[in-house]
C-alpha cells in the first residue's frame, strides 16, 4: 500500500498534530483497505514508518503495536522526514500478502 496518512478522525475531526490518533486513523485506514481484498493488518509483512523526529521512533513502535493491536513481527523501518503538509506526524506504507496459496509448507513451484 501506498504511503498512508491521516489528518482527520473518522468523524471528519482534526487531528493535525496528534501522532497518537494518526497514527490509530491510518491504521484504520489500511485495515479497511486490506479488508476489501480479503486482507486484515495481520496480512502485513513489511511496513516503513515515516515520522518527523528521531524521538517519535520509540514511540511509533509502541502505537504501532497497540494500533495494529499485535506486536508485528514483520520488518519495520523507520525513517526521519519532513512531512507533506503542517500537522501531518505519521506517514506508513505497508506491503502486505493476501490469498497466499502457500502455506503451511504445502506451495509447489508447478
């Protein structure tokens, strides 16, 4: 998925500036998006966690794993950035598998 961002809740309130309910917001987002593939944010394998300040980091990694509501095991980066528009904190782009027909060992090359 793209680089998704949030500066409104669902209620159409702003959140500009607030990392914590951005952060909740893309979340959504992205699970609602996966969702309508047949996904959930469980089908995350990979994501890169753009934030503003190097002091963010420890704390996307904390709302990460409660937004997400699971400790992702996935690879994670994070990366310093300045933001596209004021108020803007969090900006996520997530790679996901949805429909795997390999699993459990059982995937053949045929």
């Amino acid at each position: 998925m793209a680089g998704q961002t949030a500066t409104t809740d669902t209620d159409g309130k702003d959140i500009s500036g607030n990392f914590e309910a951005q952060t909740r917001r893309v979340f959504s987002l992205m699970d609602q998006t996966l969702r309508r593939t047949g996904g959930t944010l469980a089908s995350l394998v990979t994501m890169t966690v753009f934030i503003k300040t190097r002091a963010m980091a420890i704390a996307s990694c904390r709302s990460v794993e409660r937004c997400s509501g699971r400790q992702f095991s996935g690879e994670r980066a994070h990366h310093r950035v300045e933001l596209r528009r004021p108020g803007m904190e969090i900006e996520i782009q997530g790679i996901a598998v949805v429909g795997d027909k390999c699993t459990n060992g059982s995937c053949s090359t045929k």
